[in-house]
C-alpha cells in the first residue's frame, strides 16, 4: 500500500534555476535506495495516526505502506542559439522513514506483501527517470521557462498517481488480496523498470509475461553506474543485497564492450505439513551482454542451492577450462555443513563457455570439469577427515593448468 498523505510526487522546481552554476541536491528526507532492493529493516516508523483512522473507517487495516518522493534539480541554464534555455536535470527517489510495516506482517512466511511495496517503489523509480527525460529532452523560453518546466511536472505527476492509485485498486480492492492480479502488475512493473517506460501498465499477461523468460532485453540508462543497473534490470522476484552486488563483474573478457556478470539472492518457502512453512533460498546468476546502442541481453547463467539454501559465492573469474583460445566463465561456492553426518565445508566449481556464434544465448552453457574439482568437502564427514582440493581461486587455477589447459 502507498501511503495516500504523502504518496504524490513531491517535486521541486526553483525560480532561481538560471541564474546559479550548481543548485545542488535538494536534501530528501529519507534515504536513496535505487542499488538494493527493499528489506523490512528500511521500515522503520510507527503507522501514521491519520492513515489509520481513515482505514479503520472503511474496516480496513494496513499491513504495510511506502511512501517514496522524487525530487530533482538543474545545472545552470545554457541558452540556445534560438534564444532558449537547456537545462540538464538530475532526479533523485528517496524511500521515506514513514514507510511502515507491522509486526506480524514481517513474521509471516510469505514474500508477498514486501514485494507489493517493492512494485510501488519501483513505479517511483520508473517515473523520477521519465521526469528527467522529459525535462531533459527539450528547450524553454528565457521568460516563462520556470512555468513551462511546472507544466512538464503537473501532467507527469497526474500520470504517476493514477498508475499508483490504479495498481492498489486492483490488486487489494477493498482491503482482499487478488493474486492473480498481483502477478499481472509485478510483470507489468517490472517490465516498465527494466526498459525505462510507462508504457506496459495496462498491458495485459501475453505482452509482459516475457520478463520470465532468458534472454529477455533490457534497457541501460545514461551514465548508469553497474550497482543501479544491474538492481533495476534484476530478474522478476529476484533480491539484490550488497553482498551479492559487491561479487558483480564488469568485464571485456568475452565482448567488446563490457558485459556485466550479477548474482540474484531468490527467497520462496516451501509448505511443510503440520509445520511452519519452510524459508529457503538461492542464487541466480546472469550475465549482461551488450547487444545494441544502451540495451542489453540478460542472458542466465545458473542456479546455486545447497540444502535448499544460498550458498556463499566465494570466487568469480576467467580461465581456460576447455581446448579453444578463450576462457571460460569460473564461479566458485561454498556451503557450510554441520550435523551428525558432517561438519565441515563444501566447496563446488563451475565452468561457463563463451558463445560461438552471433546469436546471443538464452543462457551459457557449462562446460563439463573434472569431478575432484566440481565437488569437494574438507572437514569430518562420517567420523572420518576428508580434504579438498580446491578450495580458492588460486587452487582452482592450477589445477586447471594441471589438466592441461592454458590457464
């Protein structure tokens, strides 16, 4: 739920735009959050006194609402040789501290209500970008550009308040979740934030259902640093943590511009019966292939589970793993393990093979390595000591070497 007291779009503009070098950042209120996406810990306030009543009256209670702002500034004007001002503008969207969620809502074995607030804060996201297109895109008068800029503005902010009231009319009408309906709009979402546009929010399944599948082709905005790219063309439900982002490659190795490597954290629980509902989780790995001007393939890698949970991605790197000229894609995990049968450590490698043709793949294909060298355990396994071989970049590199492979 988006709280409606603060759910327009707060933007500013500023009657002294042309007259300053540098306006500088407005200070939001609240925190920018466009390289992770949400967790409960950013939900931090009580619930807001007024919303509350208002919902009490209709019998309705909130389980949780966002709140998030945009806002935006200018460098100083350049006038044109027609006489008019260009502007570059800048956007910011920050996630605002009145965003709240109750208690229970946390404790449920459920994904879905945080994903509600995701979708909300992802159509913020899509529109402050549209802004500042928008603006961006276009000269103004010397006189009036103040007033012109104000119009931009108005007609953008009634468009995104009638996508945010319209997502939460129909997917929590009158206070009952429609599932379905909630699907619909987390690919409609996500198919707008992944190419930058407003345009598939009333889009029905047969358009949007495509961002399920590999290979699918996303946009990259200007300038985009690779935490906001590879957070805003994540895979649909997939989690981005600083951890993960911290591990995400950006590399020339296999293309001529760069390709971006990135590991996804994917929660889902599993039913149990007669108990509380399973939590488990994975890794999704993908690779970003340039495929024209701005756009790129999101190509899929692979999955990586342990005992139904995420492993830890201890190494990703390049070496040859097969008898061609170009390296393969190396990713290295580990699982901890301690129980009556084991305690210890499990290390697993993984080769990933370039593509051949011109065809951009759907995903990569794996290359096949030995097995002491795919698996491996070192610690007591059965009462009795056992020992990896490769537990580290280093090691894996020279065993490679020893199979024969360049390196």
């Amino acid at each position: 739920m988006r709280l409606v007291a603060v759910a327009s779009l707060l933007l500013y503009s500023f009657s002294a735009i042309a007259q300053r070098e540098d306006l500088g950042w407005i200070a939001p209120e609240g925190k920018i959050i466009n390289y992770r996406t949400l967790t409960w810990n950013d939900f931090q306030q009580r619930e807001d006194k007024q919303h509350a009543e208002e919902l009490k009256a209709r019998n309705l209670m909130a389980a949780a609402y966002v709140s998030p702002v945009i806002y935006f500034t200018a460098d100083n004007g350049v006038r044109q040789e027609n006489g008019r001002l260009k502007f570059n503008f800048h956007e910011k969207c920050a996630f605002q501290s009145r965003a709240f969620v109750r208690e229970s809502t946390k404790q449920e074995k459920s994904n879905y209500v945080l994903i509600h607030e995701q979708d909300h804060y992802d159509v913020a996201l899509t529109f402050a970008h549209l802004l500042c297109e928008e603006l961006s895109n276009r000269d103004y008068s010397l006189e009036n550009y103040n007033d012109e800029i104000g119009k931009i503005y108005e007609k953008l902010n009634d468009r995104y308040n009638a996508i945010q009231e319209k997502y939460d009319g129909e997917v929590n009408p009158n206070g009952t979740d429609n599932v379905p309906m909630q699907t619909l709009w987390d690919m409609r979402i996500k198919k707008c934030l992944e190419n930058a546009t407003e345009e598939y929010y009333t889009s029905p399944e047969a358009v949007v259902k495509s961002v399920k599948a590999w290979g699918q082709t996303v946009k990259r905005l200007p300038g985009e640093d690779k935490r906001r790219f590879i957070t805003r063309a994540r895979p649909l439900y997939a989690e981005v943590t600083d951890e993960l982002t911290a591990l995400s490659v950006e590399t020339a190795e296999w293309t001529a511009e760069k390709s971006v490597v990135a590991f996804y954290l994917y929660r889902y629980f599993v039913q149990q019966e007669d108990k509380p509902a399973k939590e488990c989780s994975r890794i999704l790995a993908y690779i970003f292939i340039p495929n024209g001007k701005d756009t790129y393939k999101r190509s899929f890698i692979d999955t990586f589970s342990y005992n139904d949970q995420a492993p830890k991605i201890s190494a990703v790197f390049f070496a040859s793993a097969d008898s061609d000229n170009v390296k393969e894609l190396i990713i290295h995990t580990t699982a901890d393990q301690k129980d009556k049968e084991a305690t210890g450590k499990h290390y697993f490698t993984k080769a990933y093979d370039n593509w051949s043709t011109r065809a951009l793949p759907g995903r990569l294909k794996k290359v096949p390595l030995s097995p002491t060298l795919e698996v491996g355990f070192e610690g007591t396994l059965n009462g009795k000591p056992q020992k990896a071989s490769a537990k580290n970049q280093k090691e894996i590199a020279e065993a490679l070497k020893k199979l024969g492979f360049a390196g």
